[in-house]
C-alpha cells in the first residue's frame, strides 16, 4: 500500500527534438540526476506546437517554450531560471538564395517558422510590415532552395548548414538585436506550472540546473546522446551548436539574461506585436 509520505510525484516535461534540448535535459532523461519522490515523463515535440499546447491546455508541468510564447501563458506558468537558449550576438537568420539589400528584404515574402516564436518577434521588431508565411522550421531551407520563397527565417540547426544548400545569410536579428539593446537575445526557455506549488516549482527547478550541470561536465557522453537529435550534423558541428546554446547563461540567465527578456517582450507590447504586456518572473 503506498503512503503519502512515500508517493512518487510525476512531473511531465516537453521539449523540442534539437540536439541543444536532449543536451539540456540529459541527465534527467537517463537517470543520471535522480530527485527523491519525483519521477519525471518527457515528451519531445516541435516548439511551435508547445508554445500553443502550452497557452491553449497549460498541459504540461515542465513545458520548452519561445519567450515570445510567455505573455500568453504568463497566468499558468512562471519561467524557470535555468534552462534558456540564449543568443550572444547571435540567434535566427534570414537567408536567401541570392544577395538582396535590407530594404529589399523588408519587402520580400518570407517564410517563417511560427508566429509565436521568438524568431518572429525579432523579425517583426527588425522589419513590422514584412510579409510572412508559416513554414514548419525544417522545411523552411528546401522551400527557399525551391524557390517558393525569395528568402526564410531560420533557427536550430540552420544556422550552420544554409551555405550548404547554396543560401546565404542576409541578417543575424541576434546580432542586429545587440546592436539596437546592447543586449544577448533570450529564445527559448522553459515553463513550469504554478499550480504545482512552491516546493515543487523549486525542487523541480533544481533538478534542471542539475541536469544542465551534468552534461556539461560529462560533455562527450552528453553529446553522444544528444546527437540522435542532431538533424544531419556531424558530431564537429553538433557540438558546436550545442555550445552555442547550452553554456553558462543556460544554468543562470544572469542579470543582463533577465533583462533582455523583460526588454524583448516590453518592445513586443509597446510596438503592438503582443497584445498583453508581459509580467515576467521567474523560479530557483
């Protein structure tokens, strides 16, 4: 017969299939970081598909998410600390197949990977009138290749392989992004359900910190495990992207980090791209 005092506390966690992810959560997926009385479930599905399932259901407790996302999910979830993909003067590119001035970009028909990724925030920041269609992120190359499009936003993995498909890069909005704020540009995070309570927001986003800690220290395991995500990288260039978006600032945002997040979303507010202004906190 199971106890109160001895009842095991399930916690489901939703990321993305990208090798920065399966990085991330490492240690938790394979047991390597266990807690005490939790055992945690993880589902992997694309990001734009959890930033809706995460507004419309808050279905999950641990839930990947765009920081563009947030403000409208903001009144079932609070950010977690640790866990974020940051740009450091780097982050989604537009690319095309051939040179065209920014002038030129922001007239152009661009394929997107969802509007409510932060990718799109940055880009409708960079460029407000630029027309847009959604494109699942992984097709967004070959459809500009095909040329259905005179240019495509990417993200994840692109970002090192467009100039293999004959594209090239026409603006890093992260670098454009430190530029306008002098700040890096936050993309991702993770969620974690309110109404879990104090104890488990903040035991649960321990064992996070703990499992970014993990791979880090044990990088070549880590990555070995991660590369079944890798999307046709090669283990050079997958530990490259992992590099670029799992770090120091994963396991703290840091001041500037939280900053950055705050100033994103309020610029999102203030130019009338999000219609709710952002209460923006954060646990452990």
């Amino acid at each position: 017969m199971t106890t109160a005092s001895t009842a095991i506390q399930e916690i489901s966690i939703a990321h993305s299939p990208d090798s920065d992810d399966a990085f991330m959560f490492y240690g938790l997926a394979t047991n390597k970081v266990r807690v005490p009385g939790y055992k945690f479930t993880h589902t992997l599905t694309d990001i734009e598909t959890l930033n809706h399932r995460a507004i419309n259901e808050a279905f999950y407790d641990v839930t990947a998410i765009s920081f563009h996302a947030y403000p409208y999910l903001q009144d079932n979830y609070t950010l977690m600390s640790c866990g974020g993909s940051v740009g450091e003067g780097y982050g989604p590119m537009i690319v095309a197949p051939r040179k065209l001035s920014l002038d030129e970009v922001k007239k152009t028909r661009i394929a997107v990977p969802g509007t409510l990724t932060t990718a799109y925030l940055t880009l409708k920041l960079f460029a407000p009138e630029i027309e847009t269609v959604t494109v699942p992120f992984d097709k967004i190359i070959p459809s500009v290749v095909a040329g259905e499009f005179d240019a495509g936003l990417i993200i994840h993995e692109g970002q090192l392989t467009y100039a293999n498909d004959g594209l090239i890069k026409l603006l890093d909005l992260g670098q454009w992004w430190r530029e306008q704020t002098g700040l890096p540009l936050p993309l991702g995070g993770n969620a974690i359900r309110r109404s879990l309570g104090a104890e488990t927001l903040l035991t649960t986003t321990n064992a996070l910190r703990d499992s970014i800690q993990h791979a880090l220290d044990n990088r070549e395991e880590a990555l070995a495990y991660a590369m079944q995500f890798a999307r046709d990288l090669d283990p050079t260039l997958a530990n490259r992207f992992v590099g670029m978006y799992v770090n120091e600032r994963t396991l703290n945002y840091g001041e500037d980090g939280k900053d950055a997040i705050r100033k994103l979303l309020a610029m999102g507010y203030d130019r009338g791209i999000i219609p709710h202004r952002a209460n923006v906190d954060f646990v452990g």
